[in-house]
C-alpha cells in the first residue's frame, strides 16, 4: 500500500534500543509516556552500563517538503519555527540578532560562544539537515566548513531515534544562539559510561554551556558521579524526563539545571499568551541528591527538587525539526517536543547571558538563576525574569505534581522571560565599539583603484576616540582620516581607499580601529579579477540546415562576472574564426547560415571586464537535409457494396525504399463528413493494411482514405485517395 507523505503518526513512535535498559528491559527510545522515574531496586551492579533515553516526543511526521499547519482563530497554531519561539519568550527584544547576517558576527546573539551537545551513535546526517533548517526558516548557516559546526564523535553505529534528539538538539541551539559555535559530541551508544565522558570532551572542546537531553531512573551511588558535571569553566543543563511525576539523574545532580516543560499559548502574532505545566514533564523529590543550597529558601525539607526551570516541552505545542534519518520508512520535516526542546534553549540562553559578560559556570549557573527568582512569588526582580508557571499537573501525587505560584516541582521556577533575565545574568552591559565596511568586499581591476565606507558604531553607550589603521595583503589601503569621535550611540564614518596590485587573486584589507583596551576590526576583500578560463564541453549537432551548439560555463570566470561568450567557426580543423557573440547568461547557439553536406568546426570563448578566455575544445559537426516520407494510399477495389470491407494499403517510401517502423493515421471520411481513424506501424517493406468495415446503412457516394506518416529522420508526408460505395442493387 502506498503511505502519503501527509499521513500523521499518531503521537509517538517506540524505537527499539540496540541494547537494553537496565531498568525497564528493551525499551522504546520514545514513548508517550516516557521512562518510569522509580530509583533501582536493586541498585545496577554497575551504573555505567545503563542505556540512557532521549524524553524526545514525536507528535506527527509532517511530510519530506515542509508544511504550514493551518491556524486557529485567536491563537497560533504548533508547530513552531524559530523566529515564533524567539518572539514568544521575548528574544526579540535583546540587542543582538537571529538572523541577517552571515556567520560568524558580532551581531549575533550568542556570538564568540561555544555550545556543546552530548548525544549518543553518529548522525551521518546532521550536518546537511542543519542546512535544510538553516535555509527553510533564514538562520545564518552553520556548517563544519564555516567553522560554526564541529562534530566530534566516537562510533559508526546510527539509531535513528537519537538521530531525531540529535536533529532537534542541534537546531534549537542554533535557533536561539545563531552566533555561537555548536559541538556536537557523539558517545559511541547510550551507556551512561560513553555519555560522562562526552562531558570532558564537550568541556575540552572550549564550551561553556553542555546540552544533555537524556536520562535514567536514579540509582544509589549517582552521588559519585555528580563531578562529570562540575567545572569552573561550564554549565550543564539537562532534560528532567518525559515521564510525568518522578526523578531522573543526571536532572537530580546539584550540578546541573534541570529543564522541564509546559504547553506554550501564543497569540495570533506569536506573542506569550500563557503556559501551563505539561502532564509528562518530570519532575519531582530526589531520592539521594541532598537539597543545594541555591534551593534553601525555594524547597522544602532535605532533598534536591527538580526541576529548576521549565520550556516548551508539550509535543502538542511542539517545534519543527528536519531530520533525514528515517524513522520506520518516514523521514523530513517533524512536530516534536519533549523536555529534550528546553535542556538546548537554555543552554543557548547561558551562551547569550555570557557573551554578553556573565561567567556562568557549573553550580553557579544554578546559584545565578534562583538569585534571578528573588521577591518569588510576586515580587522583583522574580516577575519580570520568569513567567511563574500556576496551573497544570505531572501526576496525582498532592501538591508535589501539582503546578503553584512560585517554585514547584513541575515547572521549577517558571519559563525563561529572555529580554529581562538575560540583561540581568550578564549584569551592566561592557561599552564597546564596531567596525564596518560598506561594501565589505570590491572587485577592481588590475592596478586599479576603489574605495569603501567604514562606520565605526558606538556599542552599550560607548563614546570616545577611535584610532584607525589599514593593512593590505597586497596593493595598499589608505585612510582618509586616521581616528574618529564616536558619540554615545552614535556612529563615525571614514573612507577608505584602496590600490589593487597588477597580479589578479583575492587580497584581504584589514582596518583595524582602537580605543584604550578595545580592539575591534573589519575585514574587505578585494577580487583582482583575470580573464576567465575557457568555456567547457563544448557540443555540435548537426540538423537541416542548421548546427546547434551548447557548452558549459568556464570553471572559473576570473573573479569577474561573464559579459558574453564568442563563437568562432570555420571549415577545417583549427581554422575558426568570428561567426557571432551571445550573452553572458546563455550557453547555447544555433547556426543556420549553414550548408547541409559541408561539416564544420567550433570552438567558444568567454568575456568578462578584463578580457577574452582561451577558446573551449574544438567540436564539428556535419548538417544534412532530412529525407521526406511519401505515402500511397490504395484500397483494393475502386467501390465496395454496403455491408462490406475495404481492405486499405498503406505504404511509406524515402527515395525509392521502404520505411520500416513508420508511424502511419489513416482516416476515412464518408460522404456526410463522419470520420474513422485507425493507427499502425508499417512493416519491413514499408507498408501497412487496415480494413474498414461498410456498414449495411451507411451512406453511398465518394469516400475519401487519406493517411499520415512520421518516423525518427524523416520529414512526415501524407496521402489520399477515393473509392466508391454504392448499394447493394446497384452493384448486382
């Protein structure tokens, strides 16, 4: 049976895992109702052998092209796309930007950051699908060759349904923190052992903030494994689980925020409309975890709550990802949600707090943020740094499952109100300065000249002067003026002028502008273009009375665009010479000034603003008339009685030879204009009978055979002629 690509899957799919789960034996990597929270009993002989869970919920494949959903009056409808979520939680209103620019820049909000992602298996995948996301929703590309993607694993075998965690973990990073670097760093399976020491790589690899979506019932001993997620240097965020009431670890570590989720209500613009808790967002008391300190003044009693903080996490109110891994048959663009959507938003949030001069690290980024909740429940600045989460339940336990003003241990402190907490993370905002240059890169010719403005904007209230300077990797680069006054949000301009050498390539121009301490700096590059290589694979075919030609662009077309290509001809080998010039654009020519039996030789150059290329490889080609078909039309006799048949030949010639394979129509056209057709191919002598039946009522007179006739080489012909048909007295 053949499946639309439109076909939703009902709610989630269960994956198998390749090994099994210590705790609930072979287990669905994704499940509706996630993983059971009891601790082990008994405790697993050794913890490094448990196979973690990605809490990803699927809730409908939407299809390998992507798809809108239909809206909802008064309210926008799931799935949500970046620039929805970065509006909802009040990113927007930052200083820096999600889209615009390329990667990387000073823009970017995020920018000069490093975010690590811990998954399990390999995702040979994740690179292009973060370009389909990239280019789908218009988010800076980021791509191992850019440098914005590095992907470090440790194996070879895939699971398509990490590879699902994989796709939305990576694209939700980027979606919030475009200017930041992503590792992805890929444990060889889902064993506890391979996933802890991704956290050395990801904290090696320069990060400091690690995305964990993954998770498993606690177990006595956890303690002893909470230091893979201490560092000076990093924070470490984690999904709280799936499975409605209940504790997982490493959520439970007092390293680590713990990320649960909500069902997200937006507006018909998009914006914040309210959340509630969602039913399988985990949560609750640990079983061994002592309470932290940051939770004195939020928790009851003596043992950590989780979770800290909440996100989007219903599937319901789910976020596109791509991921071209298939999931039984079906890959492309899906609705997900899970706690696995919050643990690398928030991860992206500390990535922006810190490149905006916050030092979150570790338990400090807990510390940090349950400070941001001072004045819970109602009061500053906890009103205006969280959306305090009241309504909703992960379970029938009494208030423990139950969402309430303040902390509670569903949602923890609430969602993220982005535009006030980040500001106050990062503490006052350091003044600085940008360097620009409008164009940011010239084309000029050889030992010619250009120039450029540069604009030199006041960043966080800077003011003061800006010393200029200019380095050329060859020609040279001159400043109009060798400093500037930038006023307090303002900006100054200069020129800059710039001599290209006599040599073609691409030079890089470096203006560099300094004030004090601060360094900022604006790369130009400069095109020296030459003359473009030679056109390619250059084609001749001969026809009636005419040659066409095609071929393909130069490999290289100088560092300037290609004005027109020029088309030499001639009628022996090497002796080309102008015949015509077409447009840059077109890579294609028919010559009809031409004489069929004479063969001729091309060759085609290419024209940009510096001059001509070499002329493509030679290609001839010999142009000859294309023989006619004639077509006879005989029926065997010169009239028929009604009630009879006809037999009507039909023979096909070129020259004096029979055409085989001869398409031929034959229609007879009776005495009252009704018409009958009949279709064949002729055989080896060119020829081909129909037989038409008279019918005992049809009209007698003058009936009229004519044929058609058409083959592969041939010019079609046709043909006709008349026979009699007359009553059946009148032919006695």
């Amino acid at each position: 049976m053949m499946i639309s690509s439109g076909i939703a899957v009902p709610w989630a799919y269960a994956q198998k895992a390749s090994t099994d789960d210590d705790v609930n034996g072979p287990g669905g990597l994704m499940s509706l109702v996630g993983i059971k929270h009891h601790p082990f009993s008994p405790s697993p002989a050794n913890p490094l052998k448990i196979m973690e869970h990605p809490p990803a919920h699927i809730l409908k494949f939407i299809g390998q092209k992507f798809a809108r959903p239909s809206q909802s009056s008064g309210t926008l409808s799931a799935p949500y796309g970046p620039a929805t979520i970065w509006t909802a939680y009040g990113f927007n209103s930052l200083g820096c930007a999600q889209t615009g620019t390329a990667w990387p820049s000073t823009a970017l909000c995020g920018n000069g950051q490093t975010v690590a992602i811990v998954d399990a298996y390999y995702d040979s995948k994740i690179a292009s699908d973060l370009s389909t996301f990239d280019t789908q929703f218009g988010l800076p590309q980021c791509t191992t060759s850019n440098g914005c993607l590095v992907i470090s694993p440790s194996g070879t075998k895939s699971n398509s349904g990490w590879a699902l965690e994989t796709s939305l973990d990576v694209e939700w990073a980027h979606s919030i923190a475009p200017g930041a670097k992503i590792v992805l760093v890929e444990a060889a399976d889902s064993s506890l052992g391979n996933l802890l020491n991704g956290e050395g790589t990801a904290v090696s690899s320069g990060a400091k903030q690690v995305s964990n979506s993954w998770g498993s019932s606690e177990f006595s001993g956890e303690t002893s494994y909470d230091s893979y997620f201490s560092s000076p240097n990093a924070s470490f965020f984690v999904s709280s689980g799936d499975g409605g009431n209940g504790v997982e670890w490493p959520a439970a570590s007092p390293n680590v925020v713990s990320v649960g989720g909500t069902t997200l209500t937006l507006d018909a613009s998009g914006a914040w409309q309210g959340e509630t808790a969602w039913t399988d967002s985990g949560g609750g008391i640990s079983a061994y975890e002592s309470k932290p300190i940051y939770q004195d003044n939020f928790v009851s009693g003596n043992n950590r709550a989780v979770p800290d903080v909440a996100y989007d996490g219903d599937p319901n109110t789910g976020l596109y990802v791509y991921d071209s891994v298939p999931i039984n048959g079906q890959s492309g663009w899906w609705e997900v949600g899970g706690t696995s959507a919050g643990a690398p938003q928030w991860t992206a949030i500390s990535a922006i707090a810190n490149s905006q001069g916050a030092n979150l690290a570790s338990v400090g980024t807990d510390s940090a943020l349950y400070a941001a909740a001072t004045g819970i429940p109602s009061g500053t600045p906890y009103a205006s740094n969280f959306h305090d989460i009241t309504s909703g339940s992960n379970g029938n336990c009494g208030t423990t499952c139950n969402a309430a003003p303040g902390y509670d241990e569903v949602t923890g402190l609430g969602s993220p109100q982005a535009n006030n907490l980040i500001p106050y993370l990062s503490g006052p905002p350091t003044p600085s300065f940008s360097v620009s240059s409008n164009p940011s890169s010239l084309t000029i010719s050889p030992s010619g000249s250009g120039s450029t403005t540069i604009t030199i904007s006041s960043v966080n209230s800077f003011s003061g002067t800006v010393s200029l300077s200019a380095s050329a990797a060859s020609g040279s680069a001159t400043l109009a003026n060798p400093s500037v006054t930038v006023p307090a949000g303002g900006s100054a301009t200069d020129t800059l002028s710039i001599s290209a050498p006599a040599t073609s390539g691409k030079y890089a121009v470096i203006v560099t502008g300094t004030s004090g301490t601060l360094t900022q700096s604006a790369t130009i590059t400069v095109t020296v273009p030459s003359i473009p290589s030679a056109p390619q694979n250059l084609v001749a075919t001969g026809g009636n009375g005419q040659v066409s030609l095609s071929w393909q662009a130069p490999s290289s077309n100088g560092g300037s665009a290609i004005t027109s290509y020029n088309i030499y001809r001639g009628t022996s080998s090497g002796g080309e010479t102008s015949l015509a010039s077409v447009s840059g654009s077109t890579l294609s020519y028919s010559d009809s000034t031409v004489t069929d039996g004479t063969t001729y030789y091309y060759q085609v150059t290419a024209v940009n603003s510096i001059g001509e290329s070499g002329k493509s490889n030679e290609a001839s080609a010999t142009p000859m008339a294309t023989p006619a078909l004639s077509v006879a039309v005989s029926p065997n006799a010169a009239s028929y009685s009604v009630g009879t048949k006809a037999q009507i030949t039909v023979t096909v010639t070129s020259g004096s030879q029979g055409v085989n394979h001869a398409s031929v129509t034959l229609t007879v056209t009776a005495p009252n204009g009704s018409t009958s057709k009949g279709s064949s191919s002729t055989n080896s002598n060119g020829q081909i009978t129909f037989s038409y039946s008279i019918g005992r009522h049809a009209p007698t007179g003058t009936y009229t055979a004519s044929a058609t006739a058409s083959a592969s080489g041939y010019t079609s012909g046709s043909g006709s002629a008349t026979f009699q048909v007359v009553s059946s007295s009148t032919r006695k």
